[in-house]
C-alpha cells in the first residue's frame, strides 16, 4: 500500500495494463522477507556499485530511505521510469507509477542522490511496431520470441484503448530505461528541478519540472525529453538475440 495513503483505491491490473495481456500465472512465491529490508541489506552491503532502476511505484525505496537515510550513500544512480511532462496515463498530467503513491515519489526525487528520470514523454517516442515485433520474432531466441509476442498483444491493446500517433505500435517503457543504463546516449536529458504534487485538485501526483527555471530550486533530476530511437530498437534486437 501506498507510504502515506492506506486507504488510497488501488486500481486492478486490468485498469493500469488493459485486459489483452492474458498472461499465465506465477511460477514463484512471493519471499518472505519484505522488499525495504532486502533493499536495505543490498545497498548496505554493497560498494556503491549497484545503480537502483525503479520500473514501479517507488513506495519501498521512500520507505527504505526514510528508514534509513545514510543508505543513500550508497546509491550511485536511481534510473526511475516514471513521471511526465505533456503526457499522463492516470490524469492529464500524472503517470500511474507516481500517481499510485505521490508522497513516496517526492521523497525519492529529492533526495540527494543522482537521478535519471524516463518519463512518458520519452517512452511514447520509442514505439515498438509490429514490423519491429516480427523483425525480433525472427532473431530465433526465446527471449526475442517472448517478447514479440508480449510487444504484439501490447500493440493490440493499444490500438483498441488508447492509440498510439503511429498505428500498430506500443512504448515499451522499463526496456527504454534499462537501455539507458547501458547506454546513457540512448536518452537526451535535461537537468531541471523536478518535485511531485501530492495535494492538488487536478494534478495529485503529476511531475512538476521547472523548465523555465521559475521555483528557484537546484535542479535534481536529469529528465528524459527526447530519445535515440535507432539506437534503442538497435540495442533491444543485439540484447533479446544473444543466445545463452
């Protein structure tokens, strides 16, 4: 739940990804330990060597940091994919993974640690077409297979709930913000102040980014406008096509 709001109306999965996936059940258990006191280990134990990429709500890194301040020394880089500037999922101007727990992600983005963030401006500019999903198709590799079909039932959805400027395409967002740890030139950035809204009536959980330097405040966030999509779809077939 939500690190402020218990009784925030979680939405069903179906809300946020659409009912066209029909995926298979789990195959693992959930463990036991909670996911804060994994994170604190982790980072606790590490060498400031691992980059945290948040590809969800970021209530447990809020949590793990509230809880534990002195670990964010040990973070060198969170890559979050989340937030918008022109483009919302969850309002006009919010985008699910912020909105679901605005006061988690406020905490995260100002606190103090480098930080990338790839936000639906960016992911809605670096589409995968069915073109692209039969072109990975062909590679011949489970993990390009798997992930041709997903892309295309992802496509499907799209096109019936919410189209896409180019028909027959889907963002595929958590790939663009892994790709921008391999490769940080995959993304265009601009270092800006970035906080969330956690209060408004018509913006709760939007990203609010100070282009235009109007708050005064340091800028903390190198937020993703503009992508180099060759280079993206270049790296997702290189990747999905090695073979083990």
């Amino acid at each position: 739940e939500p690190m402020v709001r218990p009784d925030f109306d979680r939405p069903e999965e179906s809300e946020v990804h659409g009912k066209y996936l029909d995926l298979p059940g789990a195959t693992s258990q959930a463990q036991a330990q909670h996911a804060v006191d994994w994170l604190l280990e982790t980072f606790s134990a590490s060498a400031g060597d691992i980059t945290l990429v948040p590809v969800g709500p970021l209530t447990n890194v809020a949590m793990m940091l509230r809880h534990c301040p002195e670990v964010a020394a040990q973070i060198p880089e969170l890559v979050i994919m989340g937030g918008a500037h022109h483009i919302g999922n969850r309002s006009a101007l919010a985008e699910f993974n912020i909105w679901v727990d605005p006061e988690a992600a406020r905490l995260v983005v100002n606190c103090g640690r480098p930080l990338r963030m790839v936000p639906l401006d960016a992911t809605h500019k670096a589409l995968i077409s069915a073109a692209d999903c039969q072109q990975l198709r062909g590679l011949g590799t489970p993990a390009a297979t798997a992930a041709a079909t997903f892309i295309e039932r992802r496509i499907e959805g799209y096109n019936r709930s919410q189209p896409m400027k180019i028909l027959d395409t889907a963002p595929v967002h958590d790939a663009l913000a892994v790709c921008a740890i391999i490769d940080p030139t995959v993304i265009k950035t601009e270092f800006i102040a970035v906080d969330v809204e956690t209060k408004g009536e018509l913006t709760d959980g939007a990203t609010i980014c100070d282009f235009g330097k109007r708050t005064g405040k340091a800028p903390n966030v190198h937020f993703a406008m503009d992508v180099d999509v060759p280079k993206f779809k270049e790296m997702m077939f290189d990747i999905l096509g090695r073979r083990a």
